[in-house]
C-alpha cells in the first residue's frame, strides 16, 4: 500500500499517478460527512459519493483494474477531515493488493 496524503482541510483537491493512471480527487465536507469526486486519466468515475471507512473508493467496474484507493480510520470514528493524517488514511492499493483486500473482506 502507497499512503497518500491528504490534508486536515474541509476541502481539497490533489492529483497523483499510481499505476499507470492518473487520479484527480476532490475531498469535501457536506453535512458533517466527508465526500468525493474522483477522476481518472480526465474523466469522471464518481461525484459527490460519501466516505467510508475501509470500502475502496472505486465502485465496480473499476476495481481492481490497476488498483484502487482505500480510507482507513480507526472503528470508533467516522471520515471527518480534523483527523486526516493523524487517525486517518488515504491508501493507494495496487491491482494484486486490491484483490485481496476483496477476498480478505468479501466485499
């Protein structure tokens, strides 16, 4: 797993390349919930989904090709952005690694 960084800021946009594939992510908060827009390669794949711990933020069909991103909290806390860095995690899991982060959960 790659961490990537996100600030402890109520919205943020960042760009990265991990796989082959370029990411543009936009992170805000809405209501008290934490929810993102994320683009590959330019083009839209999601828009204003919420955060949630440990579900990779790729929908199917778009898992596991070529990875996916993944939030980690600790279980008694819910995605809010005060804690991003500190308790808070965003990974970048590799196509092996997504799948068997799948068949470890069954998601």
């Amino acid at each position: 797993m790659e961490s990537i960084t996100i600030d402890a800021l109520p919205s943020q946009r960042f760009t990265f390349t991990a796989g082959g594939i370029n990411y543009k992510i936009k992170i805000y908060s809405i209501d008290g919930h934490m929810s993102y827009d994320l683009f590959i390669n330019s083009i839209e794949i999601i828009s204003g989904f919420k955060m949630v711990n440990d579900i990779p933020l790729l929908p199917y069909p778009h898992q596991e090709v070529n990875g996916n991103l993944l939030l980690q909290i600790s279980e008694d806390e819910i995605p809010d952005y005060t804690r991003f860095g500190l308790s808070q995690f965003l990974y970048y899991l590799t196509e092996e690694e997504t799948t068997a982060y799948r068949l470890a959960t069954n998601l």
